[in-house]
C-alpha cells in the first residue's frame, strides 16, 4: 500500500524516496534470485533521471538491485520486454503486467518456467497530466506529491493542495480489475487501497458514445490529424509482440506509411483489433502517445466488447486457451470445414 | 548587440504588421501539444505559457509529410508537378537550442545538393527568437554550447527583461523588419545591464549538465564496447518518439502514392530507431537494438563532429522528458567507458 511508504513524516519526493519494507523485501526477494543463479536478469522500476518519473531497469548485476523501487510512478508495462531478454527472467510486476505476463504465456510468446514473477500489490498510478491540470504547473515545477489511501497532497509553488487520490490516479487504475497479481511466483503480502471510481473510469468512452456518428468521426479525424506515427503506442504495448507489424507491410500494403488522419486512423484501428483479447487495459499506449491522443477510448471500449461477446478476461488465468488464437470444432459454425 | 528594445503590449501590433507582409508562426496549444503553427493575428497569451514546443521547429521545412511531387496518368504519359511554395514566413519565439538545431540541419539540407523543399521554405522563413528563462528539468543546453538567453542563429533575438523585450538585430533581414515599426525604441544602457542580469540569472537555472567534451573521441573508442551498447539500449522500446522530436534529426522516407489516375510522390519523417528502417532500399543494417541506439547517439556526437566539427544535439531535452522510458542521454554521454576499450566477436 502506498500509505505505508508515504507516511508524512518521511521524505516524499520521487526522487529521494524512503526505502518502503515492501521495496527492502523486494530488493532482498531479487537479489537472491541473481545470487543463487535462479534468473539471468531482473526486471524492475529503478528512480528515473527527472522528477516523478521512473525508469524500468533491466539487469543482471546485483549491485543494481538497491535501485529498485515501489512507488505511484512506475508506469511501464514491464512484460513488453520478456520476449525479447533471453533466458530467465525474474520480473518484478503490478497486477497489470502480472495478466499481460500471463497474456504472453498464453499466445506461447514466453514460457512460464522461464520465468520469475515478483508480485507486488498497486494501488494505482499517478497521472501526472491530472497533476498538473490540478496544480496548475508543469511536472518539473511540482515540488512534491504525497500520496496517501484517501488523498493526495501536492505542493507546487509554495502552495499546498489536498485531493482525493480519485482526481489523481489514470483512468485505466480507477476501473482496476486487478491490483495483486494472481499469477506469481513471489508475492509481496500487502493489501492495496481500493481507490475506484468507476464514472470517471470510463467519462471519454460515455462522452464518445454520446456524440452521433458525424462528431464521433470529426472527433477522431481531429485526433489522428496530430498523429506522428512514431509507433510509441504499439512499442510501449506488450500485446504487440508480433515480429512483422502490418503497418509496415508493403505486399500487400494495408496501411500508406504517409502520415496523413485516414492512415493512421486505420493503423490505431487495426492495432486495437489485433489486441483484442491481449489488451488488459494497461493504459500505457495512452500514457506514453507525445501528442496526447486518447488512445484508451479504442483500446478500453474493445476490451469490454471482448468482455461482453466472449466472457474473457485478458490475462486472468495462465491455463486458460488463448482468445483469439484457441479454436475448437464446435467453434467452426459451417464457416470452415 | 542589443541596441533595440520593444514594450510586451506592442507586441501584438509588431505581429499584426508583420502578418500584413506574410504569414506569422507563432508557438500555440492545442490540447496540450504545443507546436508552430500559424498566428490567428490576435492571441498572444503563449508569451506568459510558452517554454518550448513539442514538435520541434524543424517540422516548419521538413514536414513530417509533404508532396514532392503530384502525377497525374494522362494518354500520351505522365503529367508531372512540383509544388511551387515561395511563401513568405516569420517564426516567432524560436528558443536558441531549436535555433541552432535549424542552424544545423541548414548544413545537411545544403551540403552535397542543394534540397528544393527544404531550402524553398528556409530561405523564405526569418527567424525571431525569443530568449528562455523558464528552461525543463531535462534541459541540458548549456552543456552543448547554446546560451539559453543569445542567439546568432536567428535573425532577430528578443529577450525578456520584464515589461520589455531588449532586440539583438542579428541580419540585415531582421533588422529591416524593425525598421517602419514605430513601436520600436533605442535599447537603454540601464536595459542592457538588466539584459545582463537576466542572461546570467538564466543560465543559472540550467541545473542538468553533462561534460561533452572529447565526446567523439570518447565514442571513437567505444564503438566496439558491445556490453556498453547493449546495457544502455535495452530498455528502449524503439519507438520514434527521440529521433522525430529530436530538432536536428532529419531522416526522411520517400513514398508514391496512386489512385487510379492521380498520385503523388511524399516524403515523411523516418527514424533511425525503428527496425524497418531503410528496408525499403536493401537491408537494415542495424538489426540489433543496440546498433539502432548506439547511431543515434554517434550520429549525434560523433559522425557530425567528424564532419562537420558541430554537435547535433543542442540539449533541447525533448527525448527525455517526452522518451516513454526515460531513456536519458545525458546519462548515457556521462557513462561512455573512458578508457579505449575493444570487443571482440560480434
């Protein structure tokens, strides 16, 4: 929990952090993974190079296992790397991950033995773009945020705000479904705040799905004229582990490579698709888009018609067939035979 | 020199006769991506809000996309256009680190030819750069050789001593763009000393710095250390996010596009970062993560020195403070292996 690492009396800012007992068990979890030989690397959130930011860090030195840390800015999705490190991997994840890691194991992108997975509970990430509209000042002005179960505490400019922690954490972690991982290897016995708010979860998607047809489609055409195509979204995202993406197809070509709205529309629309069945609503390709596109209203609204059609659970449960790459006869409905 | 000076409230009147003669860019927001873009001849609130752009200024001569040229299938071939755009620009309030990124990539775009479609916008385009106080926790600037206060690579440079903007006129371009303004006075030396105080002050609050010195040399050494290459690069997700808001990366792609009878010939941003980078032509030959992130680093810090005796990062901060991992390079630069180091294998 949170609570327990920003108690008031302690240093608080992101980048002087008091070692919380859950980082010191962590550490301590991680270190003998690499001492004994059980892993070759370890992933985890080390403290970024800027204030309120994080950095995954990805090692086989023990000496870096004192960089680890917990805390409401670890945002990565950290699974994104486990088909691309090789050998086994200890790897520290929210409950997020924990189902894109099971997600991964699934779609045989990983196998489990190869893997170690360091549970920890979350209580929800901060946004800081909700930050900073609450301050009124950009991340590197913000001198502290202090972030209890019920409330956050921001301190800008001298001046001191309180908030409902609802105000402050991402969309996708007011509708968690999941804040301990269920798959583990390791857990962290902690229990999490559960800070939810199931309205502000979903305002964009209700707002979208208000608009007609007509502004639901100059909406997104507005969206996708800022688009760079810098593929940050589908980078950042571990449900896109394919080794050819079809953006980049050229026989046939499904996608022009000239950023102009229709394409990269398309792109954004096809890669939701593709997801489906993948996505565990991370909201990392919302996060990390530079030209602040809300790109979760397409990823969530699939994942909760996946949800409604299928009775699927992205991630849920390690033993369960694949959505989208499991068949069965009696599935083939005349179709194919 | 500074020698003139302007009061903030004529500002909105100096743009609005500028914007008679041609058109003026201006940085502006939307939903919270701020970008060059075309004053709408009113706003000039960005002068209070206004630290640096997220799409870099590059963009105004090297669009991500742009036609270079149209055709159209006629009986007896092809008909062929190339779009004519002489239009005249200003770009008001370029920072001097996105300045001298221009100053830059200005070399690159005239080196061994002469490129149309950049140099047609360039020459065409005055620069007015506006002096920065209110730099990012990620930038680096004064570590690469840009004050973030003076400019010689623009054609005027305004800086912001309080109710007033002292002028350098750098050009005799910029300097005629104040020349029928009535709002314009003569610099005070009392203005000049708190232009001073201002400058040093300015400087001051750059708090992130990194030792580039022997950089080259240092990277020279290194090339081979593929431990090093590969520790540094793997958590990046090689994404464009560096590379296409970086203000002097420049890598282009050059795509047809047809339908039935009509097309036209585009060419976008590209980005050394991805891994179908240059698949079209052959082969990328940088298949390996670490080969992608070690370019961008040497590319930057090496090769352009070599041949050009100029660093291509002028320490806007861009790729740290937008990377969606904090991939920082200050930190990489300060991490090179000292010592001359040379793997073997690989």
């Amino acid at each position: 929990m949170w609570l327990k690492m920003f108690e008031p009396s302690g240093p608080t800012t992101c980048l002087v952090m008091k070692v919380s007992d859950m980082e010191k068990e962590l550490r301590q979890e991680a270190g003998k993974l690499l001492e004994e030989g059980t892993v070759d690397y370890i992933i985890g959130f080390a403290p970024g190079s800027l204030k309120f930011t994080t950095t995954p860090l990805i090692t086989e030195d023990i000496d870096e296992i004192n960089n680890l840390v917990i805390n409401p800015f670890i945002n990565n999705n950290l699974a994104k790397y486990l088909p691309e490190i090789p050998g086994r991997v200890g790897i520290i994840a929210k409950g997020c991950d924990s189902r894109s890691i099971v997600s991964l194991i699934q779609d045989k992108q990983i196998a489990r033995q190869d893997i170690v997975i360091l549970g920890i509970p979350c209580s929800g990430l901060v946004d800081l773009k909700k930050v900073e509209k609450l301050a009124g000042k950009e991340r590197d002005k913000i001198d502290d945020i202090v972030v209890l179960a019920d409330k956050v505490c921001i301190t800008a400019g001298g001046e001191k705000k309180e908030v409902p922690t609802t105000e402050v954490l991402f969309d996708h972690c007011l509708g968690c479904e999941l804040q301990i991982p269920k798959e583990y290897d390791f857990l962290i016995q902690e229990p999490a705040a559960e800070i939810r708010d199931y309205e502000s979860s979903s305002k964009q998607i209700q707002e979208l799905k208000k608009m007609s047809p007509d502004q639901r489609w100059a909406f997104w055409k507005e969206q996708f004229g800022h688009c760079i195509r810098c593929y940050a979204c589908r980078q950042v995202c571990p449900a896109c582990f394919c080794e050819r993406c079809f953006v980049e197809e050229s026989q046939p070509r499904w996608v022009s490579p000239v950023s102009q709205w229709q394409d990269n529309l398309i792109f954004q629309a096809i890669r939701t698709i593709h997801v489906a069945g993948r996505c565990t609503d991370c909201g990392e390709c919302e996060r990390v888009c530079p030209v602040n596109i809300p790109l979760r209203s397409l990823s969530k609204e699939m994942y909760d018609l996946v949800g409604e059609m299928f009775d699927y659970k992205t991630g849920m449960d390690v033993n369960a067939p694949a959505l989208m790459t499991a068949y069965e006869l009696v599935e083939a409905e005349g179709l194919i035979r | 020199m500074i020698t003139k000076k302007i009061n903030k409230k004529d500002i909105r009147k100096l743009l609005g006769t500028w914007n008679q003669e041609c058109s003026v860019i201006v940085p502006t927001r939307e939903q919270g991506i701020v970008e060059m873009a075309g004053w709408d001849n009113k706003d000039i609130s960005f002068l209070d809000w206004y630290r640096n752009t997220v799409v870099p200024p590059k963009a105004c001569f090297l669009p991500q996309s742009e036609v270079m040229i149209s055709f159209q299938k006629k009986e007896n071939g092809l008909k062929i256009e190339v779009p004519q755009d002489e239009h005249k620009q200003i770009i008001f309030g370029i920072r001097p680190c996105d300045a001298r990124a221009v100053a830059i990539i200005d070399q690159v775009f005239a080196d061994t030819y002469d490129d149309y479609y950049y140099s047609s916008k360039r020459r065409n385009t005055l620069l007015i750069g506006l002096s920065c106080s209110n730099p990012y926790d990620s930038c680096f600037c004064t570590s690469t050789d840009v004050n973030p206060t003076e400019s010689e690579d623009v054609d005027l440079m305004f800086m912001d001593i309080g109710d007033e903007y002292v002028i350098e006129e750098i050009t005799s371009g910029g300097k005629a763009l104040l020349n029928t303004s009535s709002m314009i006075k003569k610099a005070t030396k009392a203005d000049i000393n708190k232009a001073k105080e201002v400058r040093a002050a300015s400087v001051d609050k750059l708090k992130k710095k990194v030792d580039t010195k022997d950089v080259d040399r240092k990277l020279q050494s290194c090339f081979n250390d593929i431990d090093y290459w590969e520790q540094v690069s793997a958590k990046c997700i090689s994404c464009g996010i560096c590379t296409f808001l970086c203000p002097t990366c420049f890598c282009f792609d050059i795509n047809d596009e047809m339908i039935k009878k009509h097309g036209a010939r585009y060419r976008g941003w590209d980005s050394c970062s991805f891994r179908s980078y240059t698949k079209m032509p052959m082969e990328n030959p940088r298949e390996e993560k670490w080969r992608r992130v070690r370019q961008r680093v040497c590319h930057k810090f090496e090769f352009y020195p070599m041949n050009l005796g100029i660093n291509a990062c002028t320490g806007c901060g861009r790729c740290i403070r937008l990377c969606p991992v904090n991939w920082d390079i200050t930190q990489v630069i300060a991490g090179l292996p000292g010592e001359i180091s040379v793997h073997s294998g690989k």
